[in-house]
C-alpha cells in the first residue's frame, strides 16, 4: 500500500492578493492565486506550515519588492511531458521581457503546438516562478492568464519599472 506524500501549505499575501504555496518534500510544486481562473480547494491531508515553505516565500516576497529577476528553488511541478517542457522553457524567459506563443512552440522544437502551449501555459502550477504572465499574443495583446489580465498586466508592468525597459521587450 502506496503511503501518502506529504503536501505542505502557506499562504502568502503580495500586491496581487493572497498566493497559496505548496510544496512536497521534492520542492514548490503549485502558487494558486486568491482569485484565479482555475479555484481550486485544500485538501483536508495537507499540513499547513510556514517553516516548510519558507524557501519559496522569500524568494516571492523579493520578487515583489522588485529585488529579485530569477528564483533559485526547487520546483517539482506535476503535468505531461509536453506541459513540463512548456514549464521549463517558461523558466528561460528573461525577467522583464515578453515572447509570443508562436515563439514558445519554436524554442520547444514543435512549431505547430501554438494552441497546445498556450493550453499548457494555462495550466502552469507555478505562475511567477515559471513566469507564463511574460508569453503574449503574436500581435502583442495580453492574452489568458490564470491570475486574470489585470495580474498579468501588474506583472509585466512591476518588471518593466524595475528594469527600466519596454513593457514589451522580446526575449
């Protein structure tokens, strides 16, 4: 009989509302925002715990107040193969740049696969951290995030003034 992992919890509050962090002993596995388009509810066996999730949540909180452009932490999202690779590639878009979904399908040798990384983009478990707020529509518009636009929008916005660049920078 398969014993069940331990799935720890913390939230934590930033200027885009409440984050929920979770973690197993393999490293952050999901972010869910307060709001976001996917609600999702704890489960009763989780443990809530601050300590166990401290690694992430400096590491955000830095990230918000405009010290930190990349997160150093082990991450152990769960989905398909193409999704992780779609999450991994996430991770290679510069803090304060944009790159459309036609490109992300390129960097991922499947050229074809637009709609199916913009599917697995939605399904990101760790938004911010694998920054899925910095792929864009081909014509520039801001298109699906899970957090909704607005937080998409802020995002980009806080990256742009803390780098002092474009909105809209390529990658």
């Amino acid at each position: 009989m398969k014993t069940q992992e331990t799935i720890w919890y913390d939230e934590l509050p930033t200027p885009i509302g409440l984050l929920r962090l979770l973690a197993d002993a393999q490293g952050l596995r999901e972010v869910w925002f307060e709001s976001g388009k996917h609600p999702k509810s704890l489960d009763p066996r989780w443990v809530r715990d601050a300590g166990k999730l401290a690694f992430a949540r400096v590491q955000l909180e830095e990230y918000f107040a405009g010290e930190r452009q990349a997160f150093a932490l082990p991450l152990h999202p769960v989905g398909t193969p193409f999704q992780l690779a779609v999450w991994h590639e996430l991770a290679n878009i510069p803090y304060g740049a944009t790159i459309s979904y036609g490109e992300m399908a390129r960097r991922i040798q499947q050229p074809q696969a637009v709609r199916a990384v913009g599917a697995a983009n939605g399904r990101n478990p760790l938004p911010i951290v694998l920054p899925c707020h910095r792929v864009i529509g081909a014509d520039g518009s801001l298109t699906g995030f899970g957090g909704g636009l607005p937080v998409k929008q802020f995002l980009l916005s806080m990256e742009a003034r803390v780098t002092g660049g474009d909105l809209f920078a390529s990658a």
